[in-house]
C-alpha cells in the first residue's frame, strides 16, 4: 500500500514510519508534507496514494482546509490529539481516526482495515459536517458570571463569586450569598449545575450546590458519606456528601 504522510512534527512522522515498518512492513511510505499548502502542491504532482494519514494541526492550519482546495479521491485517516470526547465526532461521520500518540495496535487495526478496503473519495462537504460537529463538540461552555435573584421584593444581579451555595427546599430554590443573605432564584439545581463552573461549584446532593471558598470543614460521617461545614448560616440541617459523591468531591476540594 502507497501512503502519504501529512504530520509537521519531524519526531512524530518518524515514530509513524517507524510503527508502520513494524505492523505493515508491505506498505510504501511515497511522501511526506508538513502543511496545507505543501500537501496541496504535492497531490496536484503526484498520483494519488492508497490511503492518507493526516494530523490535523499543521504548521499552517487546520488539514481540513485542503479538501477545499483539492479533491482526495483516497481514504483518509486522521491523527489527532483532540480528546475522546471530540473524537466521537469523527466515528459520528464515520472518519477514522488515530489519537495521539498513536499506539501500535491502533495503527495494525487501521492498517488491516486499509488493506482489505477500497473507500470512496472523501468530499469537502463530508469534511465541512465533520468540522461543524467538532466545533460544537469542543467548543467550551459558557458559565455564568451573574444570577438574577429575589431579595424581599426587589431582584438583584448577585455575582457568582458572591454564592456560598444553592439551596433546594420545597420546590423553591435558594441562593445563600456571602453576605448571608438569602436569595430566591428560579432555575433548579439541575439547571444551575450547566451554567456553574465546575472548579468553584460542586453539587453535593439533591439539596445542595456548593462553593469551594465555602467549604470550611469536612467531617467522616456514616457508611462512606461525609459532612460538610459551610460557611454563612441558614440551615438548621447536617449536610451530607452523598456516598457516590464522596470520591469526586473529595477530588475536587482538594485541587
């Protein structure tokens, strides 16, 4: 099998040359590019190979540029360091791919793979719906920095950074500022877990999310649970790390 080797790394196209030499010594390495414009310069020169290994960051872009600017009427497998949440996007569009640093099992499975298989060309419409769900895949969430809340009769912006914890009782939702003060907010707990920053917030039960300047003591309790002290008064109530919580936010409060 004819390849074609896109990667900008020197250390990483040699340790790629070197797996293939050890799981498919058959196969011919026919060219090596570090960018978009080169592979694109080098596919207009050259005839096609039997299969592409393309890292997608290159030196001067993303790889998914060249299939705007050439057709590729070859298989395509792309290595990535993207994380495995990212790569779903890829078996989602039935891409395959190779996570960085590439393992010599991975790569003998791709290669059996290849050796048997003649895929069709890949279009830069397949590319353009891979691009879209990768973007939507890593793109980073948004947190809120403000809480619109009930104070008596009046609604307050109340800063994030000024939350000691949220607090559920009876179908209504409390937030307990550092000012101990007591808030009302409309969304639930379930609703205020996707717009808290994980690093400050941590949702310890059904009742509670709290915030890691509030923790002031932790305390074993029964059968794996822990209790926690917070600061800012308000709740008469011991408070409880749900057992299957214990482990994460034992994790997270010791960052």
């Amino acid at each position: 099998m004819d390849i074609l080797i896109v990667e900008d790394e020197p250390l990483a196209v040699q340790k790629l040359v070197k797996l293939l030499n050890q799981v498919a010594p058959t196969t011919r390495i026919i060219g090596v590019t570090d960018g978009i414009e080169s592979t694109v310069d080098w596919l207009n020169a050259h005839p096609l190979p039997e299969l592409i290994l393309m890292d997608i960051e290159l030196s001067d872009g993303q790889s998914f540029e060249i299939f705007n600017l050439v057709s590729i009427e070859c298989p395509v497998v792309f290595t990535t360091s993207y994380d495995e949440f990212a790569v779903k996007s890829f078996q989602a569009n039935r891409f395959d791919y190779l996570l960085k640093p590439i393992k010599k099992d991975d790569l003998a499975q791709i290669m059996a793979k290849y050796s048997q298989l003649r895929s069709p060309k890949v279009t830069s419409t397949d590319i353009g719906f891979l691009v879209d769900d990768l973007r939507k895949q890593t793109r980073q969430p948004e947190f809120r920095s403000q809480f619109l809340a009930k104070y008596h009769q009046q609604l307050l912006s109340v800063d994030a950074s000024e939350v000691s914890y949220f607090y559920a009782k009876d179908g209504t939702t409390y937030l307990y500022g550092r000012d101990r003060n007591r808030y009302v907010v409309d969304h639930s707990l379930d609703v205020l877990e996707e717009f808290l920053e994980p690093r400050c917030f941590f949702r310890i039960n059904d009742q509670f999310i709290v915030e890691i300047r509030a923790v002031l003591q932790i305390h074993s309790y029964l059968t794996g649970q822990l209790k926690v002290d917070l600061d800012s008064g308000g709740i008469a109530q011991d408070i409880i790390v749900d057992r299957d919580r214990s482990r994460d936010f034992k994790e997270w409060i010791g960052r």
